[in-house]
C-alpha cells in the first residue's frame, strides 16, 4: 500500500535580472537542507537549456517556458517535494499561475533597483541589451511586474544572502507550511 504524500511548500523567487535571486535561492537551500529538507531548486536558466535546445525570450517563447517550468514545480510539489522557483518571471499572472495550482505557495520579491541590477550584470545581459544585441531583457526592453503582494520583500542592496534565506524560512513557519 502506498503512502499519501501531503502536498509539499513551493517558494517563488523573483526580481529583476541580477537582484541576487540565485544567491539567496542557494543560501535558502543549504539553510533548508540543514534542516533536513530535501529541496528541489527550478532556475530558470537550467531549466531553459532542458526544455529547449535554442531558448527564446520573446513573449510567447517566456509564456511557455513558465507554462512549463510550473508544471514541474506543481508535479513536484504533488509529489511531497518541497520546491525553490528561482526566476524573474516578469509577468505577475505566470507567478500568479503557480501561486493558483500549488497549495502551499510563497512569493518573495528581491527589490534592487534596475541601475544596480546594471551594474551586477554578472551574465551581459544588459549590456548585450544596450547594445542591441538582447531584445525582452526585464527591467529594460520588457515590462517587469513586480508582485502586488509577495509574502516577504527582501532590499536586495542591504540584506545579506544568508539573512534573506532566514527570513524566507520564517515565512514559511508564519504560514504553517513547514514546522
């Protein structure tokens, strides 16, 4: 006879571009696998070289890749596996989508402003923007939403990493969606 796995927390990290989102997704991880929390951590820039050989940005090529990306988070999440979103998702409703189908959902907002997110630009992204050479980058070219209520907001330019990640886990505590 199989057990039923109760539906496990999903925890959405968004922000624009180079806010720090990976970081703090990371220290949230290792806090958690401490904790003797087997987590599954779904970056979007894994994920998009998995699920196309050639990955597009534009809107349509963005729906589908959030489309699918939640899928797994969902199918995850069913499956008793506690989830870690780690993307910019810059449109509210592909957030909202997850946030819809995951019962135990948390939406954090790494809040940096776009000329430090410039600065960082660890991947090029938006110099590659500024020079034509990138169209739809979050913040520049393409409309970034931010949540219109997360459940926690992190200044991304003064709290550190580790700080955030504690903050993160308090928040799943409040909620009551891990002891």
């Amino acid at each position: 006879m199989a057990l039923k796995t109760e539906q496990a927390f999903a925890v959405w990290i968004t922000g624009l571009p180079a806010s720090g989102k990976s970081t703090i997704a990371d220290s949230l991880k290792t806090l958690l696998n401490e904790r003797g929390v087997d987590v599954a951590v779904l970056e979007s820039d894994v994920l998009r070289k998995i699920f196309s050989e050639n990955p597009g940005y534009g809107q349509s090529d963005r729906e589908e890749f959030y489309r699918r990306m939640t899928w797994v988070g969902v199918l995850l999440t069913r499956h008793g596996v506690p989830v870690i979103f780690d993307a910019t998702a810059n449109r509210r409703a592909w957030r909202d989508e997850a946030r819809n189908q995951i019962p135990k959902f948390a939406e954090v907002y790494v809040d940096v402003p776009l000329k430090t997110c410039i600065e960082r630009d660890p991947k090029g992204i938006y110099r590659s923007a500024a020079e034509g050479r990138a169209s739809d980058v979050p913040g520049m070219l393409a409309a970034y939403e931010p949540p219109e209520n997360p459940d926690l907001v992190i200044d991304g330019t003064r709290e550190a990493p580790l700080n955030a990640a504690r903050g993160i886990i308090a928040v799943l505590k409040d909620k009551r969606y891990w002891p």
